[in-house]
C-alpha cells in the first residue's frame, strides 16, 4: 500500500487513483459538480485555489492544492523501479563527489 501526498499532510492511496486533471476545462467542473451533488467530493485544499482533481475507483473526486504535474511527478517516482531509483541517487552522489569546485 502505497500513499501520495495531496497537500497539507492529506494522503490517497495509489493504487486507487485514476485520473490526475486540471481544473480549467468545462468537463473537469461538471465533474466537480456531479461529485459534490452525489457526496463524494473530498477537499483538501483548506480554502486555497483548487489545482488539481483526482479521481478515484471508488467515484470520488479529491481537490487538491497541488498543481497535477507536481502530483503526476510524485506518482511516477513511486512507480519507478526501487533498484532504479537507488542507481540514479549514487549516481547523484558519485556525481557531487566528483564535481570540481570553479
């Protein structure tokens, strides 16, 4: 089970995710509107701007703070392979150490 943050320490599980939209189109706010009038809109921005929709398995519908590339990018680092991602941070490393100071 694995967990992504949506802003100001609110989690959804991953596996449970559909869709990441942004909110300017006409059909991402019919379906914010469909959501609240069926009970299943969830707010997590504490009254800031609303960035971002998730949609769930289940039918509902989180708004979130967080820009959707943002959320994007956190779901795609999770998804990333452990042994790949481990690689990339010594390679990082090996890297800094190596840098030569200007």
């Amino acid at each position: 089970m694995q967990l992504i943050n949506v802003g100001f320490g609110n989690t959804v599980m991953v596996d449970r995710i559909i869709a990441v939209v942004n909110t300017g189109s006409s059909p991402a706010r019919k379906l914010k509107e469909i959501a609240k009038e069926s009970g299943k809109l969830v707010d997590v921005t504490e009254g800031r701007r609303t960035r971002s929709m998730l949609v769930m398995d289940s039918s509902h519908v989180v708004l979130s703070s967080i820009q959707s590339d943002t959320i994007s990018q956190r779901l795609a680092s999770l998804q990333q392979d452990p042994y790949m991602r481990a690689a990339k941070e010594e390679e990082k490393r090996s890297n800094a150490r190596t840098a030569q100071p200007i």
